[in-house]
C-alpha cells in the first residue's frame, strides 16, 4: 500500500514536472512567434510608411510641374 501510494506520488510529480515544462516551452514558442510576428508588423507599417512617402513625394512632384505648365499657360495667355 505504501509502495503504491509513493508510486503514485511519483508519478503525479513527474506528470506536473511535465506539465511545466510543457507549458514553458509552448509559452517560449509563443512569444518567439509574436516577437516574430511583432517585428514583421512593424517592418510591414515602415515599408507601408516608405511606399506612402514615396508615393506623396512623386504626387507633389507632379503636382508641381503639372502647376509650372499651369502658371506658364496662364501667363500666356494674360500676355494676350
């Protein structure tokens, strides 16, 4: 009877030990994983933040020569 109940004593522990450990290795994969999907998000807004600079910059360039050809036909016409 007592064998049996330190066998089962043992083999709650070794089943708990397992359990944490478990638990602390899913844990580790989880936050890996969102560190890794975290990093990726913010790599993503900045490349998102890049094309949407790049894209003000050429849409205010063309506004700016599209308002040259602009100014240069008005004052074209203002010399008639």
């Amino acid at each position: 009877m007592k064998a049996c109940i330190e066998r089962v004593q043992g083999d709650s522990k070794t089943c708990i030990a397992r359990i944490q450990t478990a638990s602390k290795t899913c844990n580790a994969r989880i936050q890996a994983v969102s560190k890794i999907y975290y990093a990726r998000i913010q790599g993503d807004s900045k490349t998102c933040n890049a094309h949407i600079q790049v894209a003000s910059k050429t849409c205010n360039a063309h506004i700016q020569v599209a308002s040259k050809i602009c100014n240069a036909h008005i004052e074209a016409d203002s010399k008639c």
